[in-house]
C-alpha cells in the first residue's frame, strides 16, 4: 500500500507503527500468548526488546496474525497522522535502516 502525496511506502518502510502500542479492544483471534495485560486495564500486544510487536516476523517483516491482527491495526492507514509520525521517529533516529538489506519488502505490508 502507498500514498503517493506523502511519499510513504509500506513496502518500503520497517514496519514503523509495529512499534506503536497496539491495544486489543475488540476479539479478533489474537493468540493469548502474544497478548499481556496493561498495568492500566485492558489488554495491549506484547513486545520484544527491540521493540516491535511480539507477533512481526523479524526476517520479513510481516504480521504473523495478519488476517487475527487487532482492530487497531486494521484501521491504521498509511499516510495517517500516526503513520507519517511513527515512521519520520523511527527512520530518522536508526537511518541505517533505509539501507538495510531487508528492504524493499516484497510482500504484503503488515498493515491494512
Ligand atoms: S502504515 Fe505502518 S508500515 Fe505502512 S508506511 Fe506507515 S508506519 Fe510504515
Ligand atoms: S499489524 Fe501485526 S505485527 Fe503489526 S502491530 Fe499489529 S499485530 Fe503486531
């Protein structure tokens, strides 16, 4: 998925709002495991120490739970306010990403 006003690229972006806290506010199927209760009520997404989501397959970059995903991912729209965000944070504070070896993405973004 693109916007081409924007210049974003899922495809060609590290999964930047993967990073984002995901709450789990409806029942779509997440599995229990990757799911850990939030010292402030509710359920959020775990994450690793690297800081994505517990369920982004590290080698691809793509959602394991795609068609699980929370009601939060699906409605993450590229180009969006929290998008362009997260993606200007990440990519500018850890650059050697846009020369990571793991990009272009050839596949389905992870997100909606
Ligand atoms: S929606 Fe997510 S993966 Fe797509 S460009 Fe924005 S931050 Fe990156
Ligand atoms: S799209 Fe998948 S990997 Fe990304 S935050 Fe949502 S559940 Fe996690």
């Amino acid at each position: 998925m693109s916007q081409p006003s924007t210049g974003i690229d899922c495809a060609h972006c590290p999964a930047a709002c993967c990073r984002l806290e995901v709450w789990c506010l409806t029942e779509t199927g997440v599995p229990e495991a990757f799911m850990r209760a939030d010292p402030r009520g509710g359920t959020v997404m775990a994450r690793l120490d690297d800081g994505w989501c517990i369920a982004l397959d590290r080698q691809t970059l793509l959602c394991r739970i795609y068609e699980q995903r929370p009601l939060v991912c699906r409605e993450l729209r590229v180009g969006s306010p929290e998008c362009l965000a997260e993606h200007r944070e990440f990519t500018e504070s850890i650059p050697w990403h846009h020369n990571s070896s793991r990009f272009p993405r050839p596949r389905t973004p992870c997100c909606g």
